[in-house]
C-alpha cells in the first residue's frame, strides 16, 4: 500500500490523533533527506496503536511530531482537531532510556509532574499511590531508581507518564533495552493499565510479536523515503494473555505483520 489518502475534515474531527499529510525533510549539509513522506493516519479516542518498520523509516520522527517536540515541513499533526504547537499535559511521552531523577525516590518521581501542575501534596501522594500500585511497584515506593532493575525503572517511567493523566500515551521503543523475559511481563502490566485507565496510545517498537500482541491495529512504515506502508487490523480479543500469544491466530497475525516489514 503506498501513502494513505488525505483525510476529509470530518474525520480529521473525530479522530483523537490525526495525521494529514505530514511530510517532515531534514538538510544535511547540502543534502535534502525525506524522513517523512505525505503520512496520514487517524486514531481513535482509546485506541492502541503500534508502528513497525526498518530502522530510519522516520517512526521516531513521527511521535516527535505529535508529541510536538519536531514541526512537520508539510501537512498537519492535530490532537482533537487541534493542530499541535508544542508540547503538552495532555500528551506523556515514555522513552527507551528510563528519564528518571536518581535522587528522588519512586514517589517522588511518579510526583514530579503533579508537583509541578500544583496538585496538593495529599491528592499528589494518593494519585502516585494509585499508579505505583497500577504497574507493580508498591513495595519500591520510597527505593531510589539505582536500587531497581532496568524494568522496574521503566514501570516507574510509566506509572510517572500515567500519574499527570494524559489522554495520549506516546511510547518510542519503551521496553528497547530490557531481556525477553521482562519485556513480556511489561507487555502484560501495560495493557492491564490500559485496560483500567483507558488511554490512546502510539507505541513505536522494532519487535513484531510485541506491536502484534499489544496492538488494536499495527501501522507498517517503510523507509526511504519514510511512509506508511500499511495498515493491519489485530484482530484477537483481550486480554492478550499467554493463551492469546501461543495461539495459530497471533501466529498467522504475527507472520502477516512480519511479511509486511519484511517484503516491503
Ligand atoms: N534531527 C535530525 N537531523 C537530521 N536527520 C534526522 C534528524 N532526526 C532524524 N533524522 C533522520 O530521519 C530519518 C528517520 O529517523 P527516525 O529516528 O525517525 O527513524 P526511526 O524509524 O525511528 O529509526 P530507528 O528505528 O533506528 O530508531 C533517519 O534517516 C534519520 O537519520
């Protein structure tokens, strides 16, 4: 499938995320590199969508558009049919490195944003309470991050992301550096918050098997230049428990999602 249609208005309305056309070039030098090439996608409210493809498709580029920390040279990046300026509560980013202050315990992390919002000290403590516990990490609330594994500080990160409460979950390759094992279980504790918080999430990932098990729909990129390739609709129910990941049907999903990536 080459670059998705433009979007009418009425759609670009009513989706949560809306992409239209978005072209992104960067000059290196003399040289002019397309990293984005007319991409338009739409996301609904509560949607969980993942974007796979080859290194340098501009996966990384497009959440940093939306997340608003990159302009597009061309088209629009809109959150509500808003276009985006800039950074914003509404939107939490979690990146591969766990960005978290060493000095500050757990809490006092997963506090952070809502300090920073004004939200009292009680209110502040509970909320923080309430997603520490979300993703598994009660009995490490007072522990500095150098007393936690690498996945126990990336569960932090996203207790820390869903504490401000964004509508929109920005995740760029957020289990990247973490070994299999840990990886799966992540997987697992995120869709059960999803599953309790609800939020719209853009989940960037180099792995097949995990933008097939977390997704409602997988976007495909391609590279050079960087576009959407295409479009696959996970059909399997949630929860996505081990029974859903060992059955023929994540297989047939998976191996259809890894030809896309692959032949393209
Ligand atoms: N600030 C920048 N200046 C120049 N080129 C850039 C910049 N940011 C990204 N690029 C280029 O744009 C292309 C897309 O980069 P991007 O990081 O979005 O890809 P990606 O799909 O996320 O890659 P990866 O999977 O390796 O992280 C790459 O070729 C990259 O070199």
């Amino acid at each position: 499938m080459a670059g998705a249609p433009m979007m009418t208005q009425q759609t670009l309305q009513a989706a949560k995320i809306a992409v239209n056309g978005v072209t992104k070039t960067f000059t290196l030098g003399r040289e002019r590199f397309v990293a984005l090439d007319n991409v338009s996608l739409s996301i609904a409210e509560n949607e969980f969508v993942t974007v796979v493809g080859p290194s340098g498709c501009g996966k990384s580029t497009l959440l940093n558009i939306l997340a608003g920390l990159e302009e597009p040279s061309g088209g629009s990046a809109l959150v509500d049919g808003v276009p985006v300026s800039g950074p914003g509560p509404d939107r939490g980013v979690i990146f591969q490195q766990y960005a978290l202050f060493p000095w500050l315990s757990v809490r006092k992390n997963v506090e952070f944003g809502l300090k920073i919002a004004g939200v009292p000290a009680r209110e502040r403590r509970e909320r923080a309470d309430y997603f520490i516990e979300v993703v598994g990490l009660t009995e490490f609330a007072d522990a500095l991050p150098k007393a936690l594994s690498g996945g126990m500080r990336q569960r932090c990160a996203i207790a820390r992301a869903y504490a401000v409460n964004p509508a929109i979950l920005l995740m760029d390759e957020p289990f990247g550096a973490l070994d299999a094992l840990t990886r799966v279980k992540l997987q697992e504790q995120l869709l059960a918050a999803w599953d309790r918080e609800k939020r719209t999430v853009l989940f960037i990932t180099h792995d097949v098997d995990e933008a097939v098990f977390l997704a409602n729909r997988v976007i495909v990129m391609a590279a050079r230049p960087g576009r959407i390739f295409d479009v696959i609709e996970v059909d399997l129910p949630y929860p996505r428990t081990e029974q859903v990941r060992l059955s023929p049907e994540f297989a047939a999903m998976r191996n259809r999602v890894w030809n896309a990536v692959y032949h393209q």
